[in-house]
C-alpha cells in the first residue's frame, strides 16, 4: 500500500530530432522497450522503459530542435540520472551492443559510480549510483 506523500519513478521528456533514430538508440541499444508509440499511423510520440526508468521522446518539428542540458552549459552535464546498482555492469552490457560510452564507469568526484551516454540529439543520461 502506497503511503501518503509518496511518488513514483519520474519520465523526462526529451525533444527528439527523429523519434525513429531516437527508438533505435533507446530499444536497440540501450535495451529499453517501447511502451508506447502514437499516433499509430505516423508515430511522434513515445515512452520507453526499462525497469523502473521511463523516458518520453517527443518528435515536435523540424524547426524546434532539442536543446540538451550540457549544450547550455558545461556544468549541467546531465539531462536524466538513471539509477544502477551495477553501473560497471550495465556499461559492459552497453558496449557489447555496440553503444558508445561518454565517459566513464569511473566513480567520480561527487561520489558517483558511473557513466554516460549520449543519445543521437545530445541528451546525456548517467547511469550510476552513490557509491
């Protein structure tokens, strides 16, 4: 039984440039699943998810382009942390698919294990936990 005052897992929306390419990165090579994907005639919408991590990618268009967290500014790296308890794991599992890892698993300054990933657009997701 839920408690009052709890929430869920959170779903960052992420602007995508292509929803297909987006959907190749995502299911293809970071293993999540596609939830849901609308309209069914032209998709340009869709959630995926694996395990409790759920990310939504918008195809808006073709002059509103996605404008991720560490474009901004180098301080602001991320655009989702994705929780691992394995995160050198999952980094194994990621590169044996082929996906290429923008830094790490390394345990980092702010006491972190993890790493990154970048999607096609440039949104930057961690993968890790505290160590």
């Amino acid at each position: 039984m839920a408690q009052q005052g709890e929430i869920g897992p959170a779903a960052p929306f992420f602007i995508v440039t292509d929803l297909s390419a987006a959907l190749a990165h995502y299911v293809g090579g970071l293993g999540f699943a596609c939830l849901v994907s609308a309209p069914d005639e032209a998709p340009f919408f869709a959630m995926v998810g694996r395990g409790a991590a759920r990310l939504m990618l918008k195809q808006v268009a073709p002059d509103l382009r996605p404008v991720p967290n560490p474009s901004l500014h180098p301080w602001a790296p991320w655009d989702a942390f994705i929780f691992s308890a394995e995160p050198d794991d999952l980094a194994a599992e990621f590169a044996a698919r082929g996906v290429a890892l923008a830094g790490g698993p390394a345990t980092r300054d702010d006491g972190l294990r993890g790493f990154e990933v970048a999607d096609p657009d440039g949104h930057v997701l961690f993968f890790g936990r505290p160590v």
